[in-house]
C-alpha cells in the first residue's frame, strides 16, 4: 500500500468549514469509510440504481471498443476504485492491461480489494494507492515507460461543481504517460427515474446519507442525533444535477471539535451532488480540460454513457 489514511485533522478541519458556513455543506468524499463504501456497493444492487447495472452493461458490451484505447503492457488507473467491481469487465477483457493500480480514500476496503483481486488476476501487477484524487497527488500516480490509462466510472465526474471537475481533468491531463481516460457519465433524462434512484423504497440511500453523521461521531467525537435529521433527494433541473441533503428535523445544538454548531428545524447540510450530462456538455467540460471525445458509446435507452478522452493536440 502506497501513502497512509487522511489524518482525521482534515476531516475535522473541513467538517468544521463546512458546517460554518450558511447554507451548510459537507464533501462527499466523507461518505467513504469502510461502513460507507459497503453501504454504497448495496446501493448499486438496488432496483432503482440504473447507474451501475446500465454503465455494467456498457462496458461489457463495448469492450472492443474500449480496448482499442488501451496498448499492449498498460497500467490501468482507477480514481474512487471502491470495490473495483466494474474494473473486472476490464480485466477479463482487455489483454494490453499489465498494471492495476487502484486509487482510493478508504485505506482498508481499498487493501481488502486489491487482495481479493490479487488472488483472482494472480498475472497482473496489483499496486493499490490511498490517495484523495481531488488533491493534487505528487508525486503523480502514472507509471514511467509504459502507456497509462485512467478509469473513472460511476459518473462520480458529476459529484464535482462544474470547476472542480475541470480541474481534476486538467490535471490528470498533466500527469505522464496517459494515452486515455475512460469516463463514466450519466444522461439527463426524467425526475421520475432520477429521484428514486437516489431515495429509494429500501432507505438504503438514506443509510448511506446519515453515515456521513455517524462517522463524524465516531471520528470526530461529535454528538449528532442520528434521529433527530431524515435524508432529502431533490432534482435540481436548472443546474442539471440530482441533490442530496441531511435536513434537521428540529431546532438542536450539535458539537463538533469542541465547538457548538447550531441548526434550525428544517435546516439541511448539503452533502452531494450528482450532475447529469448531454454529450455537448460533456464535450464541452472535456475541451476545456484538454481532452477531445474519441468515442462515446451509450445503452440503447441513452440513460448513461462511457466516453473515451484522447489529450487533444
């Protein structure tokens, strides 16, 4: 394992920001302890969560294709990787991939993974890194004197504004020796398939939400009441992007670091955003990076799309 756990003092630091500010907001990377990420794969086995199965179902479908973008002896670089679960249909299918090298914020899922995957692709040279890939990673996670390709499903692009995007995307531009980036993107389309698919029947989402609280709780020494805020899916359409929020359901003093943060009934933190995407927005986002679209393949109901980033001349 490369690198070491972020420290809980960032955690703290930028809780307290966070929850400082008005309206308040805490980063989603904050979702992914171990508890977390095992909550987020059960999300992705819920009916309503078409992003995982659909963009499954791409990959598989479209692997030709993809691995035409990837040379012979490549190393394969994941950002977010979770439990690598879609990297899979990459490594059974594309032969140029030499290398492995998983990028993720939970140090032991991310150890638990890359062992199991060790063991099952015993030929392929398994080098997991813990690293926040939205900071600027030095030295970078390229390797020398071999093509490098970046893999980043899950349209986690859509939990980033619109800049913080943009500048994950110039700066993975910048590290040496990436040929592609492979990158995961959900389409707009209708609320009634976006909302349940992050506020579903089982509160699975919910789950995963308040986690956010109790982490906080059992990291930071804070006191949050998990029955005292509910979990809020909203459709944004003006920003073209699904909300996420944890909404006080009274007036309640919570501490945090020693220090005593107020919400007001109603009241939410805004944890997450997933932006939805068209393919002039994508190309657009893209251009401004430093990339062009090489392919851009999509399920035969355009409800998500996998887009392979050449660096643009």
């Amino acid at each position: 394992m490369d690198g070491a756990t972020l420290p809980n003092c960032d955690f703290l630091t930028e809780a307290l920001a966070g929850l400082g500010t008005a309206p308040k907001s805490m980063s989603p990377k904050w979702f992914y302890d171990e508890q977390g990420s095992h909550l987020f794969e059960q999300i992705t086995q819920l009916p309503e969560y078409y992003p995982t199965r659909t963009e499954t179902a791409i990959l598989r479908d479209q692997i030709d294709t993809l691995a035409g973008y990837v040379p012979e002896g490549t190393a394969l670089i994941e950002l977010g990787s979770g439990a690598s679960v879609k990297t899979r249909l990459l490594l059974d299918g594309i032969a140029g991939i030499s290398t492995y090298r998983p990028l993720d914020i939970s140090a032991q899922f991310l150890q638990d993974t890359a062992e199991a995957l060790q063991t099952d692709y015993p030929d392929i040279d398994m080098r997991p890194m813990v690293a926040d890939f939205m900071t600027d990673i030095a030295p970078a996670p390229t390797l020398p004197d071999r093509p490098n390709v970046v893999f980043f499903p899950g349209s986690t692009i859509g939990n980033l504004t619109p800049d913080q995007a943009i500048t994950l995307l110039s700066r993975v531009r910048e590290w040496p020796g990436v040929t592609a980036f492979i990158l995961g993107a959900d389409l707009v389309k209708s609320a009634d398939v976006l909302v349940p698919a992050y506020d579903d029947a089982a509160g699975v989402t919910g789950a995963f939400n308040l986690n956010m609280l109790a982490r906080m709780n059992r990291e930071l020494n804070a006191d949050f009441d998990l029955n005292a805020f509910e979990h809020v899916a909203l459709w944004n359409m003006g920003c073209s992007r699904i909300e996420m929020h944890l909404r006080s359901t009274r007036d309640q003093t919570v501490t945090i670091g020693g220090r005593a943060i107020t919400f007001a009934a109603g009241e939410t933190i805004h944890t997450e955003n997933s932006r939805k995407f068209t393919p002039l927005t994508l190309r657009d986002m893209a251009r401004q990076a430093g990339w062009r679209i090489a392919e851009l393949v999509t399920d035969p109901d355009n409800l998500f799309a996998e887009a392979v980033l050449i660096p643009a001349k």
